[in-house]
C-alpha cells in the first residue's frame, strides 16, 4: 500500500474536501496548494501524477492530529 493510498482512503473516510487537506497541513506549517493536493490522488498513468513522499504523510498525520484534537496544551 502506498502513501498515496492510505492519503486516499483516509480522505474518504474522513470526508475531506481538497481544500480541507491544505489547511491541514497547513497546521503543521508544510504548504501545499490544493492543485498538488489533487495531484496526490490521481490515476497512477495520469501525467501529472505525484507520489506522496513520506514526508506529505507524515506532515498530514500530526496535522490530522492537531485538526481532531486541538492543539497541545502549553505546558507550565
């Protein structure tokens, strides 16, 4: 499975919106623009395929976190 799949299947299940993806990893200070987004979830022969990199997964993971959750507390 690659990380484009698990992107994939985690924006069905979620039900998120290209846009929302943005500002998800937006959270986490990684920019994209939502045509790369899109990009991600293309057929593989599509020419303007892009492999998700593990950096995009892991980015959109800890950002996915703070969006669910809230960020952290500051500590004392």
């Amino acid at each position: 499975m690659t990380n484009n799949d698990i992107l994939k299947k985690l924006r069905v299940a979620l039900k998120l919106h290209d846009t929302d993806i943005v500002k998800i990893l937006a959270l986490v200070d990684f920019h994209m623009t939502t045509s790369q987004v899109n990009d991600l979830f293309r057929k593989e022969d599509h020419p303007k395929y892009m492999e998700a990199g593990d950096q995009v997964l892991r980015n959109f993971l800890n950002g996915l976190v703070i969006h669910l959750r809230g960020p952290m507390p500051q500590k004392n």
